[in-house]
C-alpha cells in the first residue's frame, strides 16, 4: 500500500512490505502472553488511528480503521485502566469521529495520567493543540503549542511555527511576529521537511507584521496539509469557508482556492470543490509563493473524479500527473504516498 522507496521505514516498524500479513501478524502478537504484547497492541492502535487517515491510505474513507482500533481498547481496557497511551488512542478514536470535545477530555485526562512521562505528555499537547485549532479556538491552541516550543526537544521550530499562527489567529498580530521571527533561529534540522515549510512559510511574516486573517489561513493551511479538515464540524467548515472568502491578498489565491477546495469537499458540495481546485490547478502565482498547490489540487481534483463511473479515466490521467509531471515542492513525499494508495485502491476496485 505504500511506494517502494518508503519500504524500508516500513520494516522497521514490522511490516515487512505486506499490508496485510502485517497487520496479521501483530495481531497475533498483540493476544500472546509475552511481552511483545503491549507493543504490538500500540502499534496496531497508531495503525488504525494515525497512519491511516494521514496517510489516506484508504482513499476519501477518513473513518476506516476506527472499528478495529475501537475493538482492540475494549480488549485492552481492562489489563490497562490507567494508562495514558491507552487514554491517548481513544482521544484519537474519538477526534476521527468528529467527537472533540469528548478527545479533548480524553487526551487531557491522558496528559494528567502521564506525570512522570515527559514525552507522552508532549503528545498529548500536541493533540490538545490540534483540537483546539480544529474547534478554531486559537488561544487554547496557541497554549499547548507555546508550552510545547518551550519545553519539547523534537522540532522547537515547527512548534515555533504553530505557535505563532495560533497566536496571530487570536489578533495578537505583535507577538506573532515576534515568534515568527524566532522560527529561523530554531530551524536545526536541514532536512526535515516539516522544519523547511515551517522556516518558508515564516519568512514572509518576519519581514512583514501578519495579518489576524493570513494566520487563520495558514492555520487552515496546516489543518488540511495534516488531514484534519475531515474532523472539523459542518459549522466549523462554514466559518473557515467565509475566513477563506474574505481574503483579498493576490499572493495566496492559489492556496485559497486550493484550502476552499478541500473544505467544500468535507462539505459533500462535490461540484463546488471541482471548480476550486481547477481554480488552484491553473494558478500560476502559487508556482513562486506555495509550489506544492497546483500538484496537490492536482491529486485531489483526480481524487474526486475517481468518484464518479463516468470520469475514472480522467481522474486516473491527474493522479499520474500529480504525480510524475511536478516535483521539487513541499510536502512531496507525503503526496506521493497518497497518490499510491489512491490508485491502488482503484485497482482493488477495478482489477486491471
């Protein structure tokens, strides 16, 4: 289900390049008596609730994988009743399922299970974060990712990065700037494309004071990039809709049309979300400013195509170019993965 050249990062994790017979054989693992049994059961969990939907490795189906990772914590409840990754998972579960504020209690009752476990903490405000950006509750976001460049030694510049966003978000415009400045100064991981999108996209805003509506746009920008958009409510989805609307600023209109696209389709507004992304498709502005929108609105443009009988053959011919006529953009990789996992679940459907 994954590119051949991810393979390897695969095996490490157990899989030994068949999706299936992996999974299989954690499981077994997970129900032994021995003490692979934890790690395996947690591997199965981060299977079923992280890389899946991250990863869309089953298409436009944000919600597959939940039932077995649903079944695995009522097994596992009661041997772990008080553990904070367990605690964790289901906050997952839960915030697939659109249910935040119940993920919220969840990952915040995990966060004060884990008092002597700095790093399962760091995960937990890391969610916390991302659900309050979800809910578009920036100052709560703006929290969790303020504490988390303080306090985490994984990547201070794209918690850097968040932060400022959310902090902008809120209107505190100065202070944001002020932490987009910092960004650069955290930038230690030359290779980390996470860190490289972080340093790129606060560059503008170090040079120039940031705007509330731009920092809801890159927060918007962000939700989409991590596939959380298919966990945003149907209000939720409005508001950042009009948010996007509103913006006049001729730098970012690819990426508008491109985030417009994407919220439309989590809206089921299917006609809507085509015009968007063609729109983004043709943007030539977005080549200088946001390189990865036009192969992205590429990929999900052909993606909504698979969804009709009539027009798979198109949608087959953009994921082809998406995937092999751009390059050199952020993010790619990522793509990559999804764009495979897209056609393979095509010819699950339809044997070629």
């Amino acid at each position: 289900m994954v590119p051949p050249n991810l393979l390897k990062i695969i095996n490490l994790l157990g899989f030994p390049g068949d999706r299936l017979q992996g999974l299989s054989s954690l499981m077994y693992a997970s129900e032994s008596k021995d003490m692979k049994a934890p790690l395996a059961t947690l591997a199965l969990l981060w299977y079923h609730t992280v890389v899946r939907p991250f990863f869309a490795l089953d298409g436009s189906d944000t919600k597959a994988g939940l039932q077995e990772a649903e079944e695995i914590l009522l097994k596992k409840e009661a041997a772990y009743p008080n553990s904070s990754l367990f605690m964790f998972f289901k906050g997952r579960i839960q915030r697939l399922e659109c249910q935040i504020n119940s993920a919220l209690t969840s990952f915040n009752t995990a966060l004060e299970l884990a008092t002597d476990q700095r790093e399962i903490q760091h995960v937990c405000l890391y969610e916390i974060g991302w659900c309050s950006m979800i809910e578009m509750n920036f100052k709560d976001a703006f929290k969790s990712f303020e504490r988390l460049k303080n306090e985490s030694r994984w990547s201070q510049c794209y918690y850097a990065y968040l932060t400022a966003v959310c902090q902008g978000a809120t209107g505190e415009v100065n202070g944001a700037q002020t932490v987009f400045k910092e960004v650069q100064k955290l930038f230690k991981r030359k290779n980390n494309q996470i860190e490289q999108f972080s340093v790129k996209k606060a560059e503008r805003f170090r040079k120039q004071k940031p705007t509330k509506q731009l920092c809801v746009l890159a927060s918007i920008e962000v939700l989409y990039l991590w596939k959380a958009l298919p966990n945003c409510s149907f209000t939720n989805l409005q508001h950042m809709s009009q948010a996007c609307q509103e913006i006049e600023d001729s730098t970012v209109v690819g990426l508008k049309n491109l985030l417009l696209g994407a919220i439309h389709k989590c809206l089921g507004n299917a006609e809507d979300a085509v015009q968007f992304f063609q729109r983004a498709l043709k943007d030539e502005i977005c080549r200088q400013n946001n390189l990865y929108v036009q192969p992205y609105a590429c990929y999900e443009l052909g993606c909504l195509l698979l969804e009709n009988p009539q027009s798979v053959p198109r949608g087959k011919v953009l994921l082809h170019q998406a995937k092999e006529e751009f390059t050199g953009y952020d993010f790619e990789n990522r793509l990559h993965v999804r764009i495979h996992a897209a056609l393979a679940s095509l010819r699950e459907v339809v044997p070629q």
